[in-house]
C-alpha cells in the first residue's frame, strides 16, 4: 500500500526536530535520524552518533515507517 505524499508531509511536519541527517539521541537516549527515526540494532552497528544518513535512506525509513 502506497503512503499518501501529504501523510508523509505531514509527519514531516509534525517531528519536533524535522528531518534530521545526523544521528542523535532522542528526548529518550534513542539514537534517531530523519524523522523520528529509532535507529534498529542493525542499524546501528551502520550509523554512530553524529553520523550524516543519506537522504534516500532517511526517506526508505520514512516510508516504511508511516506505513505502520
């Protein structure tokens, strides 16, 4: 099922930080990235604090994650 771009614009919208391209910790410790992205375990082994995430894989997270 294909998200809906104005879904997408909203949650963009809507992240207090925006759609960062650094890894930092979230108000919880969570290292996080784009929007509002929670880094996973495999990820993680990948990206470190401070780390710049490329742009199609910020938004591959964005889209995969509003789809849930």
């Amino acid at each position: 099922m294909a998200v809906p771009q104005s879904y997408l614009d909203y949650l963009s919208s809507d992240e207090v930080e925006g759609n960062r391209s650094d890894v930092y910790p979230d108000s919880e410790g969570h290292l996080t990235a784009g929007v509002g992205h929670k880094l996973t375990p495999s990820e993680l082994k990948t990206y470190k604090e401070g780390d710049e995430v490329p742009e199609d894989i910020r938004y591959d997270w964005l889209i995969k994650d509003a789809a849930k």
